[in-house]
C-alpha cells in the first residue's frame, strides 16, 4: 500500500508537520509505504507558464517543468492521499491551492468526455484530511460554511475520484495546552493504523475476487 502525506503548511515545523510525522509512523508501522512532501521545503513553480501546463494530456508530463513533473508521479504512486494543512482566512494557505493547481492537472486526474461530465481518473485511490484551525468548529460551520471541508474535499479529491474516508479538525489550536495537542497526535497516529488497516484488508479482498474470477 502507498500512502502519500502532503504538509500544506509554508512554513516548516509547525503542528501540521507533526501531525504528518505522527500518521506517516504509524502508517509505515503498519507496513505502507509511506512518502512525505512537505510544500514548506519542496520547491515549484507555482504559476503554470502558458496554459498547455494546465493539462497533461494522455497522461504525458514531458512538458511541464520537473519539478511539477516529479509532484505528479507522487500523487500518481499512492494508493491512499493524506492532506494536512492550516485553515488561513477560511480555506488554505496558497502553497496547498498551488501544489493542487499544478499537480491535479485534466489527463492526470480527471479527463471531461462528452457532454462535459468529467471522468475521475484517481477512482478506487482513498483519502483523508487534517485542518488545524484557531476558530471553534460552530463558527467554522456558521460563519464560513467549512469552506475549507468543501474545496478540499467535494471540488477537489472527490472530483479526481478519491473516495474520502475521513475529515478531522483540530480546534481551537491557539492557546491548546500541551496535553490536548499530544491527544491530537495519539489521534492522528490511530488514525494511520486504522486506515493500514482496513485499506490492506480491502485490498486482499479485491485480490481475492480477482484470483476467484
């Protein structure tokens, strides 16, 4: 199983990093294979420089600049995508906005046919968020209608066809004392075996279909 955590923070070492480090353990504990990239120190270019980079048609990235290029094989690799990151100014900082510009590009991760319904070209590939946030969760929900749950997660992994397995948002980060943030991390950690878990027995079930038909 290949388990991709991106860090959509811009600024390293934050409590999104450690969130990522305490699920990509476990994960790998639970036998994944589990890569990193953190958008704080993995550097691209985040302005497509014509728009014949805005696709990749027929699945070719020869054009596109390598290092966008590299990005795409990650998200081509994994079989299950992790995304942490901050909720800045009611979505996500832009280095997220722009890794997910550049990267899920129409002949990657989704092609449109005929009468414009796209195809989702990451069907059967899983997925699950982390936001950390200052706002309590009502006012997330009141007053910014969880922008960031539904950008992320409807217009973007379920557009490409992820299937979301789970969404969790730790709030109020400010002023959290460090017990609730080690409660956090234990969260995150049983969270990666869980999903080691039920996606490896998922996997050995279609296995065993595949073999019976």
């Amino acid at each position: 199983m290949h388990v991709l955590v991106v860090v959509g923070h811009p600024l390293p070492d934050s409590f999104n990093h450690a969130l990522a480090r305490s699920y990509a353990d476990a994960a790998r504990a639970g036998g994944a294979q589990v890569r990193v990239l953190d958008l704080a120190t993995t550097p691209f270019p985040h302005d497509p420089p014509s728009r014949r980079a805005l696709a990749a048609h027929g699945g070719t990235t020869d054009h596109l600049e390598p290092e966008v290029a590299a990005l795409v094989e990650h998200v081509r690799w994994a079989d299950h995508l992790v995304v942490t990151h901050p909720q800045w100014w009611g979505t996500y900082p832009a280095v997220l906005k722009a890794f997910l510009d550049r990267v899920l590009l129409a002949g990657v991760a989704f092609r449109y046919t005929k009468g414009h319904a796209p195809r989702r070209l990451l069907r059967g590939r899983t997925a699950r968020t982390f936001m950390t946030m200052d706002s309590p969760k009502p006012w997330n929900l009141l007053a910014y209608r969880d922008a960031a749950g539904a950008s992320l997660g409807a217009a973007t992994l379920a557009f490409t066809g992820h299937r979301l397995v789970g969404r969790t948002t730790f709030a109020p980060v400010r002023f959290s004392t460090p017990e609730r943030r080690e409660r956090w991390l234990a969260t995150a950690a049983r969270l990666g075996r869980r999903d080691v878990e039920r996606l490896t027995a998922r996997h050995r079930a279609r296995t065993r279909v595949a073999v019976a038909a």
